[in-house]
C-alpha cells in the first residue's frame, strides 16, 4: 500500500512533470474506480494543471477549475508515461496533458532538470492503475459537493508536516490511548503512515508495536515523534533516488524490520517476529524494542 514516502515522490514528480500543461484527453477505461460521470471527466480536457500535492494518503490534482483526489488504497499506482507507451494492465484512469504552457510553479528541487522529466514540447500521460479496484480516483468539479471519505475533516496533520511540532505531537498523542502500531496508523491522529512505515518508526524508536500508548513515559512520547520524522525523510531521500522513472513501482528493499520475520535485527541481531492479522504483516525485534 502506498504510505507517505511513496506518494511525496509520485506528488513531486507529477507536478514537475504536469502542472502548467492543460488536459487535452481524459479517459477511464476502468470507470469502477471512478467516483463522476463521464461528463465531469470530458470536462477536465481544456483545463490546466496547477498543482499537485499529497494530504495523507491522497494524491490530489489542482485544476484551474476544478479538482481530482485519488485514493490508492492497496495497490492503486501512478504511471508517468509518452502517449505511445504500452498501457499497464489494470489501467483504471488516463489523463493525457499537452506541451507545457507555463513553468510549474514550486516544483521539488530534486525534480529539477531530472532525466525523467517529459520534454515541454511533448504530450504527456499520467495512468492510474489498480488491479485490485479498492482505489478511487474521485472527479470534484466546481460547485459539486462530493464527498471524499477520508480527506477533509477525518485527518489529523501530515506526519511530515511542519505544522506537526513536538508539542503539537505530546498534545494529540494524549487523546489516543491504544497500542502503538495502531495508533501510528490511525489517520486522525496523524496522517500518511501506514502498515509498513508504522513497524519501521516503531523499531527506530525501540518500541514494541503492542505498547500502549498510556504506558509511555515522557522521553518516549517524544523519541516516537523524531523516529517518525527521521524514518519518513529518510525514505523519502531513497526512494528520490530509486524510485524514477517509474513511479508505478514501490520500493520497500532497504526497509529495515517490515516483513523480514525471521532475520537478524539489524540494531541488535536478535531474530525478527512476524505476526500476520487480517493478511498485513507486523515485524518487530523483542530484543531491542520494549
Ligand atoms: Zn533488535
């Protein structure tokens, strides 16, 4: 499932690649995954793209008129591509983009000048595929109130976000007494962190998934938020560097505990432990988290 790290690179991509350029066709060869009518989608074409940005786990494209969120849910991917290039099976949503009319506008310093980046004088495509259909790409034009389940009021700030400080963080953690994956994962406690990147915070904090929260000291309250900023930027710093240009592929190699069940800890070399409920991994190191 895409969490945080993932989607802030398909974001910053996308809009290096895509704003300022206009739609010139939209299509949803797999109108399932479709919340809109065929109308609302033909009338994205003329429309420029101004900005795209991640809320959590959404990825959300600003028109010039109206606006575009996409849940990807569990497998749900974002293929940048050229016109001609073969289509991904599963491919639910396209938007093909003409040449750029004018620069985008804070793109990503580490888009800048990348290979990857489609020439301003080319056509470019944005594909979402799904090959499990449970991802949405909601159409939300002007003056159509839709509701996005999720978005708006259910999140809490973006784990990466600025506006989350410590004190933000000792102040909000106070309000959710359960166990700590469960909390990590909770989107209105914070927003972005999923399955994955929850056992890998939880391990760099030398916490036990099961903790509950009522049973942490101070100190551990706030070692929990530095490993959830120090594990997401660094993610992030890979996956810049692994990801493009294909952004449809999620890379989880370097992880340190997620899904690993079995091997050494890498801190402390003590056998991994995986649990599996409801068919998503937990993996954990009783050696070194507590
Ligand atoms: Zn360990």
């Amino acid at each position: 499932m895409p969490e945080l790290p993932d989607l802030a690179i398909v974001a910053d991509a996308l809009h290096a690649a895509l704003a300022g350029r206009a739609i010139v066709r939209a299509e949803a060869p797999a109108p399932l995954a479709m919340r809109g009518t065929p109308t609302e989608l033909a009338a994205l074409v003329g429309q420029e793209l101004r900005e795209v940005h991640r809320r959590g786990k959404f990825i959300l494209l600003e028109l010039e008129r109206d606006r575009i969120a996409v849940n990807a849910m569990l497998t749900g991917r974002f293929q940048l591509a050229a016109p001609g290039d073969k289509r991904p099976p599963s491919t639910a949503v396209v938007l093909a983009f003409g040449p750029r009319l004018s620069p985008p506008r804070h793109a990503a310093r580490w888009t800048k000048g990348a290979a990857w980046l489609p020439a301003d004088t080319a056509e470019a495509e944005v594909r979402y595929r799904d090959p499990s259909q449970m991802g949405k790409v909601y159409l939300l034009p002007a003056g159509v109130a839709r509701p996005v389940a999720g978005l708006d009021d259910d999140q809490g700030p973006d784990a990466d976000s600025p506006a989350l400080t410590l004190d933000v963080w000792r102040e909000r953690i106070r309000r959710h007494p359960g166990e700590l994956k469960s909390l990590l994962r909770n989107q209105a406690f914070v927003a972005g962190i999923g399955n994955a990147y929850s056992d890998e915070i939880l391990h760099a904090a030398k916490l036990s998934p099961m903790r509950r929260r009522s049973s942490l000291a101070p100190e551990e309250v706030d070692a929990l938020y530095a490993a959830t900023r120090t594990t997401l930027e660094h993610a992030i710093g890979i996956l810049r560097e692994r990801v493009p240009p294909t952004f449809e592929r999620q890379v989880r190699d370097f992880l340190a505990v997620h899904l690993r069940g079995g091997e050494p800890c890498p801190r402390c070399g003590t056998r991994l432990t995986e649990i599996s409920s409801r068919s998503e991994a937990t993996t954990w190191c009783r050696g070194c988290q507590r």
